[in-house]
C-alpha cells in the first residue's frame, strides 16, 4: 500500500501549469501518459489493425509529442541561462546605481561649496563698495564746509572794504562841495592815509587768507582725485566680481545641465533595460491582426492574445456558424468542461476537423494545417482570416443578388 501512495498520478495540466511547473514534472507526467497508453495499445493490440489511419495518427501524434518535450527541455535551459544573465545584469545595473548616486552626492556638495564661496564674495563686496560710498560722501561733506568757511570770512571782509571805500567816497564828495573849509585839508589827508595803511594792511591779510584758501582747495582737489582713483578701482572691482560671479553661474548651469543630461541618460538606461528583461505582454502586434480582431467583434466574439486564443479552434468555429448557421457540427469538436482547458491532443483534433470542414465549404486555397492553428502560425493564421472575410463578403452578395 505504501508503494502504491508513493507512485505519482497524473494530472491533467494546463498551458498556465506548464510554464510554472518544473521540467522534470512535466516529463514525468509524460512517462506515466506514456505507460498507460502502452498498456491501453497491448490490451488493444490483437484486434487493433496497425496498418489502419488511426494507428498511423496515434503514432505520429507520440513522434511530435516527443518533439514537443525535447523543445522544452531545451527551451528551459535556454530560459535557465536567461536568468543567470538577467541576474548578473541586474547586479551590474545596482552597481551602475549607486556609483551614480555617490557621483550626484559629490555634485551637489560641489555646488553648495560654490554656491557658499559666491555669497561670501558677494557680501565682501557689497560691504566694500559701501565703505568707499561713505568715504567719498564724507569727503565731500568737508570740503563743502571748508569751502563755506572760507569764502564766508573773504565776502564779509570784502564788504567791510567796500563800505569803507563808500564812506571814503560820500566825505570826498562832501570836501569837494565844501571848498570853504580849508583847515580840514589836512585832517582829511591824515584821516585819508590811516584809512590807506589800514586797508593795505587788511588787503595783505586777505591775500593771505586767499593763499592759504587756495592751497586747502589744491590739497582737496587732489584728496578728490585720490579718492575718485580709489572709487574707480573699487567699481573695476566690483564689475569683476560680477563678471566672475556671471560665468560661476554659467558654469553651474553647464554643470546642472550636464548632471541632468547623464541623470537622464542613466534613466533612459536603467528603462531600457528593465523593459528588456519584463516578458513581453499580450497585445496586438500590427494593424491587421487589430482589423482582424474587431471583424471577430462585429460577431459578439471576444479575442485576447492573437498567437493563443485560436489555437483549440473553437472561436474560428464560432465566426463560421455565425457566417453561415448549421455549418459547424458541434458535436465533433471537444470543449472545455469544468473550467479545465483542453488538451494538447483535444486541441489537435477540433483544428483537424476545422481544417476539413472549412475545405467543404470551398476555401481549399488557405494553405492553412491543423497543426499552424494549434501553434499560433501568425502568418497563416492571418491569410485563412483574409479568405474568410472574403468567403463573408461572397456569400452577402450571393444573399443580396
């Protein structure tokens, strides 16, 4: 009892089974198929004719089932080896990650440092040109008051002279007029000289006033031009720093272009390669097969992928009898039960019968075998669909005529 709980029991497995299941499985589930059938043909074999079309079939149907295995184990290594290589290419791509990830780091401190470098010369700046702005506006505040200063004391000396020379003037006039008083001649000289000697002396004074003025104005005008050259160097200072400051911006520009352009470059990589190594999804490959898909909708029949969905010829079927009711004998053709799918050799069967069927109603130009629907043979499969649209559109003229 116990060895016979051991041995495995088939098991019927579908197309989403075997591509999960392990090989060896799937190899062992043929064996058992294998065994039993030997044992069904050597309980047969007396009154079985091996000559008939039935014996032939059954044994061109082991030959390309043993085809099909070996293909598969091939097929697993091959997908074995794919793995390993998706693998390593993975590992290369972290690889390749975090060597971008310290690259970008090392940029950035980069820029934060030039960043901090700039600001600092900017304020070093701004604080330098401040300081000359208050010298110069100091400068010239003292020259203004010293100018004042001094030619306030000479226009009040000035017109203390001409007062003078105006007192001086109206007692000529009025010695003139009085021609009898002669004693006062020479008072009026001695009065005449003393105002003389007084108004050298203070023209003297101002002279020297004026010389020490004009001497304060040359010292100011140079200590003007002193500072203008001063002025003048700061602002050529300035105008550098912000030529520098222009092409440092340049450059960090070009910098974050260029970590952008890599970043992305990097990106269009990494999308490259994860879109390489995802299983391609089901979708529809060209314009015909679409048409072809929605010619199966106007009949209310729904297609997923175009390279499986075909292959128990059941849907193509379906578009004949809606073509032309009462065609298909459904009772010839076997059908999934249960939720199961049908089998490698149930699905053989239905697209031989399809493919007889299809050539007595006349459409013996197809080119199209059971074994190309039972495959996914795009290419076939899209010719026999062209000659059933034209079969189609025949028979609606036969109707309309």
């Amino acid at each position: 009892m116990t060895e016979q709980t051991q041995q495995p029991v088939f098991q019927l497995l579908d197309d989403t089974t075997l591509q999960q299941v392990d090989p060896k499985v799937i190899y062992q589930q043929y064996e058992i198929l294998r065994r039993e059938f030997l044992s069904a043909l050597a309980f047969v074999e007396p009154t079985f004719d091996l000559s008939s079309a039935l014996a032939g079939e059954l044994q061109r149907t082991i030959n390309e089932n043993r085809m099909y295995r070996e293909q598969y184990l091939s097929r697993s290594a091959e997908y074995q080896i794919y793995q390993q290589q998706a693998l390593k290419q993975s590992q290369s791509i972290r690889k390749m990650e975090k060597e971008f990830d310290k690259k970008k780091t090392d940029t950035i401190e980069e820029q934060k440092n030039l960043q901090t470098q700039l600001e600092r010369l900017i304020g070093e700046s701004i604080v330098n040109r401040d300081n000359v702005k208050k010298t110069y506006i100091s400068l010239e505040d003292e020259f203004d008051n010293l100018l004042r200063e001094s030619l306030s004391e000479t226009v009040e000396a000035i017109n203390n002279c001409q007062h003078e020379v105006d007192v001086l003037k109206s007692q000529k006039k009025q010695i003139e007029s009085e021609e009898h008083v002669e004693g006062n001649i020479e008072e009026i000289q001695s009065l005449l000289e003393s105002s003389k000697t007084k108004l050298s002396n203070d023209l003297e004074e101002k002279n020297k006033t004026l010389n020490a003025l004009d001497t304060k104005i040359i010292e100011i005008e140079n200590s003007k031009k002193e500072n203008t050259e001063l002025v003048k160097d700061k602002q050529i200072f300035i105008d550098k720093l912000i030529h520098d400051t222009s092409e440092m911006d340049k450059t960090l520009e070009e910098l974050r272009k260029q970590v952008a352009a890599k970043r992305a470059e990097e990106d269009n990589k990494k999308e490259e390669i994860i879109v390489k190594s995802l299983p391609q999804p089901n979708h529809v490959a060209n314009l015909e097969e679409k048409l072809i898909i929605d010619w199966f909708s106007r009949f209310g029949i729904e297609v997923g992928d175009f390279k499986t969905s075909f292959n128990d010829g059941l849907l193509i079927c379906q578009v004949i009898d809606k073509i032309k009711p009462g065609v298909i004998n459904w009772s010839m053709y076997a059908r999934p039960k249960n939720g199961r799918t049908l089998n490698i050799f149930q699905r053989r069967t239905n697209c031989t019968v399809l493919v007889e069927t299809v050539q007595t109603l006349g459409l013996t130009n197809t080119g199209i075998g059971s074994q190309d629907i039972t495959d996914g043979n795009v290419k076939m499969l899209m010719g026999f669909f062209r000659a059933l649209m034209v079969w189609e559109t025949s028979l609606k003229k036969s109707l309309l005529a």
